[in-house]
C-alpha cells in the first residue's frame, strides 16, 4: 500500500512545488465519551499569507450546551516565513483554558540563526540541525516535505513548546477516503505515535488536514472538516 502511495504522490507532484496559500478551514470538534462520539463544538484553521511571511492561527472551544461535560477553549499562533519552499518559524503562542481556568499561556521567540528559542517564562532552548516547528506549523511543514519528497514516508521535526525542544517522527500511514459535506476526499493518513496523533491531510488542497485526532490524557478528540475557504 505504501508504495503505491509513493508512486502516485511522484507523479501527481513531479511538476509542482510547494507555496503556501491563504486558506481558512471550519471544523466540528468531537470528543469521544461515555455518551458515545459527541460534538462538543467548533474549531477554525486560519493561515494568511503576505510577502512570503504566514500567519497560521487556531481556535477550538466547546459550545455553551456542552460546557458542563468539557469546557474546554485552546487558541495558537504561528509566525514565520516561507523562504525557498521552507517553512521557517519565529513565533508561538497558545492560550488553553479548561473549566474556565488557564492552563496554558505562553509565547516562545525563536531565533533560528542563533539556535536557539525563548520562552515567555525565561527559559532558552537550545536549537539543533535540523528543521525546526512548533505544533501548529508542523501542519505546513508536512505539507511542504510530502509534496517535495513524494517518495518519503517518514519525517522528522523537531518542535518546541513551553517544556522544551524534542524530535517528533511523523509517519506515512497509508491512504483513506473522508466524505466532507457529502463529498468524497482522498487523504493521506500521517501518524505520530508519540503524540498520539492522527491527521488525514487532503491530496488536492495541498496535504491541509481533512480530520484530526488526538488522544488527551482519557479522552479523544476529532476534528473534521464541514466548510473550506
């Protein structure tokens, strides 16, 4: 299976090379309870792009009905540029709140000509070689090194958040049809293990995730595409 994967993404992408385009993508987020797979709410993918510098931000909550069961708000941001189809980051922020309660609010300056990344809490990390992303822009680096590397399937990241900078391999797991609004989507399905991480990145949009799920602790949540811009 992978290998037939690997040869139709060479020949799809033979002629192509990766830019980044301005898209805003609305899910349903779903969470997986003793109640069976619920919608609890929504979540937005928004990524600008002017002068080959990008602006990438999400926000996912619960709506009000559901906020008894799991209130839950989670809104990021990643800035860089797009410098010879590469996907250079220099900021990261993220702001989570659980039961009205802020878990996370952080912003880490990434400064990848002195290897190194500062978080707003005064810790440094150490930056090695290496392609360097943080959660969110992960998404366009994989985007990037599946349509330049047709024949890959496995990369290898290293991503910073507010503990540190760690090596993340995402895998190439095989190929899945998604039905958005009624429409079939052909995707590729990427895993990280150590995440616990799923997405299932759109062929014709430019490997931009489809569906998304993540393992939290006891709880599984899904994010799946219902609107594309």
């Amino acid at each position: 299976m992978n290998k037939m994967i690997t040869i139709f993404l060479g020949l799809l992408f033979s002629v192509q090379s990766f830019s980044l385009t301005p898209y805003k993508g609305s899910y349903d987020l779903y969470a997986e309870t003793v109640m069976g797979n619920l919608k609890i709410g929504t979540a937005i993918l928004n990524l600008k792009v002017k002068n080959n510098q990008f602006e990438f931000t999400t926000d996912a909550k619960t709506e009000a009905v559901w906020k008894a069961l799991y209130d839950y708000s989670r809104s990021e941001t990643s800035k860089g540029n797009e410098i010879d189809g590469q996907i250079i980051n220099n900021y990261f922020s993220v702001i989570e709140t659980v039961k009205g309660e802020i878990k996370k609010n952080y912003q880490i300056t990434i400064e990848t000509d002195k290897n190194y990344a500062l978080s707003s809490n005064g810790e440094e990390f150490l930056i090695k070689p290496g392609i360097l992303v943080d959660p969110l822009s992960v998404y366009l680096a994989l985007s990037n090194d599946i349509i330049n590397n047709p024949n890959q399937l496995e990369f290898t990241y290293q991503v910073v958040d507010q503990v540190g900078v760690k090596y993340l391999i995402f895998k190439v797991d095989g190929s899945e049809s998604i039905f958005v609004n009624e429409s079939e989507v052909e995707t590729i399905r990427v895993i990280c293990e150590e995440l616990q991480l799923t997405l299932n990145l759109s062929i014709k949009e430019n490997f931009q995730p489809i569906r998304i799920h993540k393992i939290n602790g006891k709880t599984a949540f899904t994010m799946t595409l219902i609107g594309f811009e």
